[in-house]
C-alpha cells in the first residue's frame, strides 16, 4: 500500500531518494551532482528556525510550470501589490495588456511523439523554452539605468538581455512586446529594425533571482535578504564579484540595435558577447515578485548565458555555498533543491555551462 507522498511522486514521475532523484535527471541529460547540498552536514540550526514553516513535504521536482520566457521590470523596490500586473500605469500592467492583445494560449506545448522503447521520460518540471508560449512577467529590485526616470529597463531570460529606455506607456509596452518578449522572437536573434530602445547582452556569468515578495507571502520577504548576503559572501569568498545593481555599464559593449553587418554576422557577434558574459566571474543577484511556490521559500532562479535556468525551493544560506561551488562555478544541478528547470537538459554537455 502506497503512502500520500509515494503516490504523488508516481503520478508527477519524480523521485524524493536522492540516488534515484539524480540517476533520473541524469538519463534525461541534466548535469548533475550527487554531493551534498549543504555546507555542513549537520548545521547547529536552521536559519529559519521558529520563523516560519514551509513545506517540506509536497515533491519539489515538477513545481513549475513551462514558460517561453520570462522579463523582469525596474522599480527599485523588494515589495509589490499583490498582482503586479494589476498595478494601475505600471510597465507589469501595460505589458500583461500587450500580451493580451497578442490572444495568445496560455501554453502551447510541444506535439506528442510516441516513444521508444528506449525513450526516457523528461523529469517533471524540466522543459525547453520551445514548449510553451507563456510569458511571466515579474517585477524586480533594480533601478533603470535610463536617464529618463520614467522610462524603465527590463531583464529578459532565457535570452539573457537587458532592454532599457522601455517608456511606461502602451506605446512602449508595445514595442517590448513586439521586439522582445513575443514568443515569435527567436532567442539570439539579431535586431533587424531601428528600435526606440537599446538592449545589450548582461555582462554577468550568471543572474540570480530571489523572490522577497512579502505582500503575497512573508515567507519570501524574510528568506530573500538572508539568501542575498550568503550568495555575496560566498562569492566573494570564492574570488567572483556580486552586484545587486546595474552597475557593469562599462563592460557593455554596442547596444545591438547599433550592430553593423548582416543578419548572420550579427547573431554571430551577439553568441561572442553571451560567451564572453559567462567568463566575468561576476553575478547580478536581484529580488523579485512572485514567482510561485512560496510554501517551498526560500525561492531562487538562477539564469545563464547558455539559456538555462534553475529553479530552486527550500533553499536556507546553509545550501548557498554548495550552490555557488556546484551550480555557478561547475554548472552542476543539485537534486534535492530542485523545483525543476528551463533548457537544462544538455545532451552532450557535463555542466550547465558548456556551449
């Protein structure tokens, strides 16, 4: 007789052993680490300790669900309205009405195809951006580096953008929309037309988002902070800089709306500048709305140049430096942490971050 807990994992195709959890993610050509997710085996306490509960039950892999992309929108804070795209004359708002207007399916996954005997099922959670057209639209902690204050600037994953000088108005949601969130546009395509706004590539090795969203639970708001000041000091104290700003200006090169030559050659030298992103040894850690699951809090999402990302639950500062040694510095997954994961199967990589 199955237990609750055994008979949910057999439905979602997930395993809770953490041996089976990573020979699982493995056939599915995930890299993956099998060591511990904790920089103590036996921690004296737990940084939440009488704070707050979370669920440390429910199966982690297959808490997310498919998205084609996600943006992340300056306001300079680390709280928000409940719905954020519901905040009258916010960019959140203009964009969710955009998105609207495009009558787009809440998800378009991808056609059936009957396996092979030999075929291995694709952990739950795990997708490719290619699944789905929905679009997440979030709100995040950094300012706009516009010089007009109400133009706003915009992160967009997977393509590993930042597009700023975004007016909030319908006008400029608009044309976000049209140039660089539409499901139509291909990642790493190049910028054929003139454009009111400039985008560049982020000069970071890696994004980090953690969700600090207290109006829709204070579970985030408190675990946010922590986790932000154990990711900067494990960082640092593994030689790579953190910045919880825009503040690399300098190390962004020609915006590419401006990009001479033709089509290919544009897109060749935008593939040179996300390669050149991932060697900086340098991480953007940025707060965000909410981005579901706050019963598994603390929340973060970890993106790359290569156009993965890592979606992890139940993280404490106890698991920060196994994450910045294993996942940032190696471009390994950790299973047990694992809500699952945007592009992170690699077949033929053995980390996350090879091309």
């Amino acid at each position: 007789m199955y237990g609750f807990k055994r008979l949910q994992e057999l439905v979602l195709g997930v395993e809770s052993d953490p041996k089976l959890l990573c020979t699982q993610l493995k056939a599915a050509a995930i890299p993956v680490t099998d060591v511990d997710c904790r920089n103590c085996s036996e921690p004296c306490h737990d940084s939440y300790s009488g704070r707050f509960t979370i669920d440390t039950e429910s199966p982690l892999l297959g808490s997310i669900k498919p998205y084609r992309r996600q943006v992340v929108i300056s306001t300079g804070k680390t709280d928000w309205d409940r719905e954020v795209t519901e905040t009258r004359g916010s960019l959140a708002a203009l964009l969710s009405g955009a998105k609207n207007l495009a009558n787009l399916p809440i998800a378009e996954p991808t056609p059936p195809v009957t396996p092979s005997p030999k075929a291995v099922r694709t952990p739950a959670g795990v997708f490719r951006s290619s699944d789905s057209t929905k679009i997440s639209i979030l709100n995040g902690s950094h300012n706009t580096i516009a010089d007009d204050i109400d133009q706003e600037t915009v992160l967009v994953f997977p393509d590993y953008t930042i597009v700023t000088n975004v007016p909030r108005t319908r006008e400029g949601a608009r044309g976000l929309w049209e140039w660089a969130v539409d499901p139509a546009v291909e990642r790493g395509s190049a910028v054929i037309e003139k454009t009111p706004f400039k985008t560049w590539v982020l000069p970071y090795s890696c994004v980090i988002l953690l969700c600090s969203h207290k109006k829709r639970d204070n579970r985030c708001a408190l675990t946010a902070p922590k986790l932000e000041h154990a990711f900067i000091h494990s960082l640092q104290e593994n030689g790579w800089a953190a910045d919880t700003q825009l503040e690399c200006h300098c190390l962004m090169g020609t915006p590419l709306e401006d990009l001479e030559g033709t089509c290919e050659e544009r897109q060749e030298t935008i593939a040179k500048e996300l390669k050149s992103s991932a060697a900086e040894k340098r991480v953007l850690i940025l707060k965000t709305s909410h981005i579901t699951g706050h019963k598994f809090a603390g929340n973060c999402i970890i993106y790359t140049p290569q156009g993965s990302g890592v979606w992890y639950g139940r993280v404490s500062p106890h698991e920060v430096e196994s994450i910045v040694v294993n996942t940032i510095i190696q471009g390994r997954v950790l299973a047990p942490l694992l809500r699952g994961g945007l592009n992170i199967s690699r077949p033929g990589c053995k980390s996350l971050n090879d091309w």
